[in-house]
C-alpha cells in the first residue's frame, strides 16, 4: 500500500522542524513540492533547503507540480465555490502525483507550512482523493511549528490570558466584526490589514510578518499608535519582496 506522511515543516526557521519531522523526511521516498508562483518560490527554496540539510545524501526523489491558481477575485457568495473549484483542481494534481509518481510500496510526502491542521487544505484534499477511491493509500499526520506558536513566541507572550479563551480567525472573518465573546484573537490571512478597523479601540497589537526567516519583522504595542506604523513596515517590505506573510495577536485590555 502506498504511504503518504503530511508533514508539518514549521513557520519558516528550518530549526522548527521537529525530531518526527525529520524522521519522517528520512522514511520518504519521494517528496511533493507544489509551486505556487515565482512569488512564493522563496518558499519553495527553504523546501529544498530543508532536504538538503536533512537528507544530505539525496537518496530520494523530488516531484515539482504547479499549483493551480485561485479565483482570489470572488468575494461574498462566491468565495465557497471559488475555494471549491481550487480545491478540487488540486485534487486532481495530486492524485495524479500520487497513482503516477508512487509505486505501490513507496512513501510520498508532502511538506506543508507550519503545522498542517491550521488554515491548510492538504489533509481535505486527501480525503477527498480516497473518496474519489481511484488511487488507494495510507497516510498519517506529523504536527509542525504554526506560524500563531512562533508569532506569540517571538513576542514573548502567551497565546490566551489566565482561564480565558483565544480565537484564531481570518482577516475576511474579522472585517465583518471583532468576534463575540473573546479579548484575545489571532488573524491570519489578512491581505487588507483589517486590524486598523478596530485602532479607535483599547486594543494591543503584536504583529509578524516572514516569522522565522532572515526577512522577519516583529512590532507590537498599543493599536492606535502601532497601525499606521505596521501599515508603512507592510508597505516597504511587500514593495521589496514581491509578497508578505503575516500575522497578529489583537489582545483587548481589560475594560473598566
Ligand atoms: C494558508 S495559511 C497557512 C498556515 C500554516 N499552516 C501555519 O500553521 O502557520 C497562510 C497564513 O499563515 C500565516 N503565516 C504563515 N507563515 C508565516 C510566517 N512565517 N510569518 C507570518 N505569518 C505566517 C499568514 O497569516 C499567512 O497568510
């Protein structure tokens, strides 16, 4: 039977990987690498880069694919279906991968940013190529380093206050509202830096952007002042880079 290790690879900093991690890399016969774009390709490298740091005697075999790209522009009622359609197209791709790349008693990997039960489609895919039930194979989990660990942890601070809950959320889902009942959210995918929405508040911003890499940039403090600070970091960093990845803590203060 075929055997598929997901294996979380950590937010950015190869030294997130974990001792399991590299077990798993060292048990793979063949890896899956999805190119998202020459804009991500800095993403890719630190893949390879982690092999090669890993597996130094290459005794495996590397599988490029390109990613098949997102209807980003479909928004309300539309978004669903766009993420249904990318879905599916990568459903595809990698059953393709798996049925032609694979032979029947290998291991294949896919190597997925951060931790891969946290705002990442691998484990649904999966699902739902073994539904499809054209191509039969085993596969497990290996949990990685998300980028909400080492956002708080390069902030020193904790996920949650004392007994209290934490939501993590997205930058779509917090346009529409501070979410109900918690002081303490983490905000993911947010390419409209929609914290600045909530700067007239008594609210404390710890924010990252390329967490773990040589690129990283950290800036916290109280929202109102720390917003348009954050906005022109975004602005500069993205205007060299092509792209950004960040993410944020809004931690409300205690009121009264
Ligand atoms: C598709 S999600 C993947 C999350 C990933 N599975 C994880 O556990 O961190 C992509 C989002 O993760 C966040 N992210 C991932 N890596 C990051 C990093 N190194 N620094 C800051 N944010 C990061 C950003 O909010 C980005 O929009």
């Amino acid at each position: 039977m075929r055997k598929i290790h997901v294996i979380g690879i950590g937010a950015g900093d190869p030294d997130q990987l974990t001792l399991q991690a590299v077990k798993a890399l060292r048990s793979t016969d063949v890896f899956f690498i999805l190119d998202k774009g020459e804009v991500k390709s800095d993403l890719v490298r630190l893949r390879r880069d982690i092999l090669d740091a890993h597996l130094p005697d290459r005794a495996y075999r590397l599988v490029e694919a390109r990613d098949p790209e997102r209807d980003r522009a479909a928004g309300g009622a539309g978004y669903s279906p766009a993420v249904g359609d990318w879905r599916s197209a990568r459903a595809d791709i990698y059953e393709r991968l798996i049925a032609e790349e694979l032979g029947e008693d290998q291991s294949g990997a896919f190597l997925v940013w951060g931790d891969p039960a946290l705002y990442d489609s691998t484990l649904g895919i999966l699902e739902e190529i073994l539904d499809r039930g054209a191509v039969a194979f085993d596969y497990d989990v290996v949990p990685g380093i998300s980028s909400v660990s080492a956002l708080v942890a390069r902030h020193r601070t904790g996920l949650n206050r004392v007994a209290r809950p934490v939501q993590i959320t997205t930058g779509r889902r917090l346009a529409e509202g501070f979410p109900e009942g918690v002081d303490d959210v983490v905000v993911m995918l947010d390419a409209h830096q929609i914290f600045q929405k909530y700067a007239d508040q008594d609210i404390d911003i710890y924010w990252g952007a390329y967490i773990g890499t040589p690129d990283e940039i950290l800036a916290s403090g109280p929202l109102a002042e720390t917003a348009p600070r954050i906005a022109e970091l975004r602005a500069e960093a993205r205007e060299r880079k092509g792209w950004i990845m960040d993410t944020y803590l809004l931690r409300r203060r205690p009121r009264g």
